[in-house]
C-alpha cells in the first residue's frame, strides 16, 4: 500500500522559510514522479511544483518560481519542497503526490496517482 507523508509544515512570518518533506513508501520510489500542490481556502487546488524520476527536471507555478525549490533523495525515498520568501499568498495546505510515469524527464501538472494527507502552512504579517 502507498504511503505519501508530509512534514515540516508550520507558522512562519512573511518572508521567512520553511522546508516541507514527503516520505514515501510502498512504491518504487525511483518510477515515480513527485509534486507539490496546495489548497488554499476559498480557493482551488494548485499545481505548486513537480519533479521527475530522476530528479533532473523541474517545473513550478509562476506563482513560486524563484522562492521555490522542489528536490529528491531516491536513496532516501523522499521529495522536499523548500519555499523561501513567504508571503500571506503561500498560506495552504501542502500536499504531495506521486505519479508512475513512463518517461524519465516527465513532469504531469496533473492526473497524479497517489496523494498524501496535507501539511498546513500558515504566513503571519
């Protein structure tokens, strides 16, 4: 059974850090890519970030480029998120997910199989 389990979610002032974690089990890691999405009140869920197999293609929301970076340890089984200037806009709750793709470079915006439970990340003013 596929476990998806994020961490490192918390309160944080405007233009501070956080780094989130996804630790995965039950699945080959390696076969799968990873992502980031978030939901924030009132709102829709959102493609944050995604990352492939291997780790060496990255895609991310105009919203986060240049604050965010997405990452992988495939020896480790776990995906991070490390977001940096935070702003009020970035209040959500984080999700991660997985998706079996065929291809090494490929990153989905979507259609993921496999979802964690959520890790709320609050921005105070």
């Amino acid at each position: 059974q596929v476990h998806l389990v994020e961490s490192g979610g918390g309160l944080v002032q405007a233009g501070g850090s956080l780094r989130l974690s996804c630790a995965a089990s039950g699945l080959f890691f390696s076969s799968y890519a990873m992502g980031w999405f978030r939901l924030a009140p009132g709102k829709e869920r959102e493609f944050v970030a995604g990352i492939s197999r291997s780790g060496g293609s990255t895609r991310y929301a105009d919203s986060v480029k240049g604050r965010f970076t997405i990452s992988r340890d495939n020896a480790k089984n776990s995906m991070y998120l490390q977001m940096n200037s935070l702003n009020l806009e970035d209040t959500a709750v984080y999700f991660c997910a997985a998706d079996r793709v065929t291809y090494s470079g490929t990153v989905p915006l979507n259609g993921y199989n496999y979802w964690g439970q959520g890790t709320q990340v609050t921005v105070s003013s």
